[in-house]
C-alpha cells in the first residue's frame, strides 16, 4: 500500500516518484558501504564523535549544532556515492565530484499505476508516540506499478574515465543493485517485524510475514521516515547497537542516538514509531 508520501496522483494519474526510487538507492547502498567497510564506519562514528562534543559546547546554538550533523550527513551521502577524499571546513562538505555520483549511472522514470484503485485511509502513528494523522490516498494493496529503472550502459561506459572510482560502483557496472536492495529491505524488515512484535501488533506482524513470503525477499519499503542522518546509516547504526554490547563503541553511540532523537533529528528507528493505517496494515511495502 503506498500513500502519497511516495506516490504522485497528479492529473488522473497515480505513480511512485522516482525521487523515492533513487532514495531507496542511496540508502541500500550507504547501508551495505558500512556494512562492508570497516574503515568508512570508524571514520563516520568519528565525524559523530566529534558532533557530540560540539553539542555538549554549543547546546544553545541549536542551528550551528544541525548544521554540522547536516554536514556529517551529506559527507557520508557524497563519500558512499561519490567516492574520494571529502572534508567537512566549517560545516561545508568538500572536495567531492557530483559528476561522479552512482546514481547518475541510472535510468529511473515514475512508475505508473497498471492495475489497482485509488482509495482513502485513515492512518495513526504507533510507537512511542501516538495518534492519529488523519486521511491519506493510497493504491490499494492489490495494486501494479510499471516503469524504467535500470543501469545506463551508456554512461557506464563514458564513467569509465575516472581516475578513482567510488568503492561500490562494481555493483552498478555489474548491475548488481537489486541484491543489495533486497539485503537493505530485508533489513528493514526484519527491524519492523521486531517494532510490531515488542509492541503487541500481531495483525500487521502477520501482514509482514506474508508479504515476506510472497515476495520471495524481493521487496521494498519506501515510506520510511528519515532523520537528518540517512537512514540506511541509522538502520546500520541500529544494528550495530543491537549486536555489540560491551564494544568499546556501543556506550557513545548509544549516547550520541539518544542526543539526536532528544533534538528531534532521528529517523523512525529511534523515535521508535512507525505509520499504520487504522485496520491495521502496514504502509509502504511492494514487491517487485
């Protein structure tokens, strides 16, 4: 079921954004650059060091402070994406190639509605906060979607001028997106089936579950609610606190997402809420 937050129903016509397309790139593949890349992790849990020192410095400077979480945000964005040697000078990202950005390698297009209605729901705010948000439009959860999202052989040809390349960019030459989209959403999933089940909701646990098994893991969630920092660092982060209790990282980290959703700048992950509709189902989720 895909609500408006990612779904344009503009002049009769019903289609997910490719914006939120790209989006679910960039954030499988910030999640699979620090899952596989020890160094990137320590040199982002270092930037967020930094940043809560800064805090605890300059806690009454409340758009200095965001600015420079902002800032640790976009270098991770434009490290994973882009590659090379980029450096934060007074809350400024630098010394980075757009022309180098992975998600210039691809054809994305709005994928229009095939098949399916346009309905009307109620949705409510589970979690640590609770109430209800009101009507949305959604596509029914029957619905089908088509359009273009590939790998642009053509730019991956001229791309190979570069000198030095991002670390993924193998797995856009390759056209290996969908495996580290799949391994990203399972992530995801497996989070959300955790939320529901700590909190009682064994309906939309079950819905999950099914749909994890029609899916044959090849599923997204689109709708998710981004903090400042990307929330496939966040969902990483997550994992990280969960797995490593009595590493030398897991109190400041701890510490430092805690900091983070106090300001209101965290993703759903740690705000601990998420969107439903008032029967109970989840929202967002397609299989392609």
């Amino acid at each position: 079921m895909l609500t408006n937050a990612v779904a344009g129903f503009e002049n009769g016509k019903v289609f997910i954004k490719k914006e939120t397309l790209q989006d679910l790139l960039k954030n499988a593949l910030i999640y699979e650059n620090l899952r596989t890349n020890k160094e990137l992790f320590d040199e982002f849990y270092k930037k967020l060091l930094w940043w809560s020192e800064f805090y605890k410095e300059h806690k009454e400077e409340k758009e200095e402070v965001k600015k420079q979480l902002e800032a640790i945000s976009l270098w991770l964005e434009k490290k994973v994406l882009c590659g090379g040697e980029l450096e934060i000078v007074n809350g400024e990202v630098v010394n980075f190639e757009e022309e180098k950005n992975l998600l210039n390698l691809l054809k994305v297009e709005n994928f229009e509605l095939q098949n399916g209605e346009v309905i009307k729901k109620k949705v409510k705010l589970v979690g640590k906060a609770k109430r209800y948000l009101g009507l949305r439009k959604f596509a029914d959860k029957s619905s089908t979607f088509g359009g273009n999202f590939e790998v642009d052989t053509q730019k991956v040809e001229e791309y190979e001028k570069h000198a030095q390349k991002p670390e993924l960019y193998s797995l856009v030459k390759e056209n290996r997106l969908v495996e580290v989209v799949n391994r990203f959403s399972l992530k995801v999933l497996e989070t959300d089936k955790a939320f529901f089940t700590d909190r009682g909701y064994s309906i939309v646990v079950k819905r999950l579950e099914e749909i994890e098994a029609e899916s044959q893991e090849k599923l997204v969630r689109l709708n998710y609610k981004e903090g400042i920092l990307p929330y496939g660092a966040e969902l990483f982060i997550f994992e990280r606190l969960e797995t490593s209790k009595g590493r030398k990282e897991y109190h400041h980290l701890n510490e430092i997402m805690q900091e983070i959703t106090k300001l209101g700048w965290a993703s759903e992950i740690f705000k601990e809420t998420r969107e439903i509709t008032v029967d109970k189902e989840p929202i967002g989720w397609l299989m392609f």
